[in-house]
C-alpha cells in the first residue's frame, strides 16, 4: 500500500508527466504548423519563380524575334549579295528622263528655251498663270522627230493648236503649236511633226513642249530635247562598256561577256538568258573576288572557294579563268551542253542543274528572267 504521502507524490508525478506531454504536443503542433506555413511560403516562391520564369521567357523570344527582325537587312537573303535596282532596267527609255532639264535662256542648238514649267505672267492678259510646258523657239517647219519606238496621235485645240500626243517611258508628251502632225506609229528619229504657230496661245512661232508624269507636268530634260528637236538619240544602248545605265561598267563588261561568248559558241538566247539569270543570282553580275557568303563579305573570313560573276568553285577550274567573265561563261556553256533535255526544261532548273546550290536556293534564279531578257535585248 502506498502512503498517503507517496499517494501524493505519485499524483504530482503523474502530473508533471501529463503536464510534460501536453507541452510535447503542443510543440510538435507548433512545429508542424511552422512547417506549414515554411511549406506555404515555399509554394508561393516557386511559383512566383515560375512567373517570372514564364516572363523571361516571353521577354527573351521577343528580344530574339526583334534581334532577328533588326539583322534582317544584313543577312544573306540568299547567295546574291548584289541587287540590280528594280525598274531601271525595264526600258532603256528612262535615260531621258534623267539628268539636266532645260532652263530658260539655254540654247538648244540653233533655238532658244523660253519659258520652262512653273507659275508665269500670262502673255495674254498679265495675271499668274501655271505653263505646263517648255517653250522652245523653233521657226515653223522645224522638223521634230520621234525619241523612241512611238504611236503619235494628232489632235487640234483651240490654245494649243495642232499637237502631236504619244507615250513614252509612261510619260504623256505633247508637242503644241504645230504647224503639221504624222499621225500612226514611229521609229527612232523619224519625222512625227512640223513645228508651227498654230492655236490660239502663242505669241510667235515656237514649240510648246509638254511632259506629263502621274498628272503632274514635268520640266523637259535636255537630252530628251535633243532627240526631239535636233534629232540627236542618246548613244547606242548595244556598245559595250557601260553605256547603259542601271548597269555599272563592270556588270555591262561581265553582261557583255557573256553575250558575246555565248554567240560565239553558239549557244541560242535562252541559253544565254539562263547565262545571265545566273550571273544576276550569283554576283548581280559583278566579278566577285571572293565568295559571296555573308560572313565572308561582311568580315573578310568565311568558308566560301567561290570565285568570279558565276561564283564558280575550285573543281570548276582555274582561279584566273573564273574571274575572267569569258573564261567563266564558257565553263558555263559547256556544263549547260552536258544537261540533256535542258530545252524542255525551265529556265530557272536548268541554272540551278547547272550550278547546284543549296536546296533552298534552286528556285532562286527564275525572279532574273525578266532582267535577263531585258539585257540580252541590249546587245
Ligand atoms: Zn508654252
């Protein structure tokens, strides 16, 4: 039996004991509750990180898309690395409407220029007026001549007069005060019409010269007064040696070169259309002393052995012969002999049979046709 006393410390005992594990508990619960909310913290800062991630993300492709974008320009679009300027070379027309235009006082051989394009004081009742045209003082019967292949029309009315109108280089021209008019189509240099002093707004026998582009009334250039008035065309398009403009020299030498070599050897106008589509794909027809690779061109290092205008590799022969557009050319033929049925095929498959770039080049060479034909016609 137990004492009264020890009952007692027992109960105290038992007490403490209770009393202990109640503390126990109620730290584990604490603890567990800390690392709840630890847990809860955790979760949030991963997914915070995650946002952030996501966003970084989105950042990064953007700045890529923008980087790529911005580097457009400067990559390789493709082996080419020389454009010919797009519509310069449609027609060899458009030389006359570039360079110097007339300015009152000027002479053009024998005749004066009078009034050019612009606001004037009209001669007939002194208020501001706009002239649409160049007055040239031609004596009547002066014979004007066509600057082109051209239809002339001939018209009447009652300021103007008797007038010649036609298009050329997608100007409307108009020749006033005529004396006499030869309707229907012309060539080169002949006679379209007689200079005169007929119609009402004219002071004097003279050649009231119009040139309208867009709507808009355009000053005369010299050279286009020239083949009109005296009947002096700009030099022969068909000379080698950078006469024709669009052209530089060095992509007439190289055009040149490959025109004249696929003649001698025979070779039909296709075949040098497809000559030409080639050089203009592989150099824009300039003899390239290095590969047109991107990196190479940029920063004088690369990988590329491509040489000269048809950017001809080492097994195609020697270094001298490639950067000799003639030489060049002539491998070139030669290959182009050896693809049979190359008739039935298209322009541009036969140039990348011949040349073998990489596959997403092959259809490359067919947007040069046009130019192609359009030089070839040159020469
Ligand atoms: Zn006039």
């Amino acid at each position: 039996m137990l004492t009264e006393e020890q009952s007692k410390e027992f109960l105290e005992a038992m007490k403490g004991l209770q009393e202990g594990q109640k503390l126990t508990a109620q730290a584990l619960t604490k603890q567990l509750e800390a690392q709840y909310f630890q847990a809860k913290i955790m979760q949030r800062q991963i997914r915070r990180a995650s946002a952030v991630a996501r966003w970084y993300l989105a950042a990064a492709s953007v700045a890529v898309v923008t980087l790529v974008s911005i580097a457009q320009p400067f990559m390789p679009k493709n082996q080419s690395a020389v454009e010919v300027p797009e519509g310069q070379i449609s027609s060899p027309a458009f030389r006359y409407f570039q360079g110097e235009t007339l300015k009152k006082g000027d002479s053009l051989g024998a005749y004066q220029v009078g009034d050019i394009v612009g606001m004037r004081t009209d001669p007939f009742n002194g208020e501001q007026r706009m002239h649409n045209g160049v007055d040239i003082r031609t004596p009547s019967g002066t014979a004007l001549h066509a600057p082109g292949a051209i239809t002339v029309a001939c018209k009447e009315e009652t300021g103007m007069g008797r007038y010649a109108e036609f298009t050329f280089n997608d100007r409307r021209i108009l020749l006033g005060h005529l004396q006499s008019c030869v309707p229907g189509r012309a060539n080169t240099g002949d006679t379209i019409a007689y200079s005169g002093n007929s119609g009402k707004r004219t002071t004097g026998a003279h050649l009231h010269f119009e040139v309208w582009q867009n709507d808009q009334p355009q000053q005369v250039t010299k050279s286009l007064a020239e083949a009109v008035v005296l009947n002096q065309q700009l030099p022969n398009l068909r000379i080698n040696g950078g006469t024709y403009q669009g052209l530089s020299d060095e992509q007439n030498q190289v055009a040149s070169a490959y025109v004249s070599k696929g003649r001698e050897m025979e070779m039909s106008d296709r075949e040098i259309t497809i000559a030409l589509m080639t050089g203009l794909q592989e150099s824009g027809l300039k003899n390239l002393t290095h590969g047109d690779d991107w990196w190479f061109a940029k920063w004088g290092w690369g990988k590329s052995d491509s040489l000269g205008s048809l950017q001809q590799r080492d097994s195609w022969g020697s270094r001298e012969c490639r950067l000799d557009p003639a030489c060049a050319v002539e491998l070139f033929y030669n290959a182009m002999k050896k693809v049979p049925n190359r008739d039935a095929m298209s322009l541009n498959d036969v140039a990348a049979t011949i040349q073998r770039p990489a596959a997403q080049y092959r259809g490359h060479y067919a947007k040069h046709e046009n130019k192609a034909r359009e030089i070839l016609s040159r020469y």
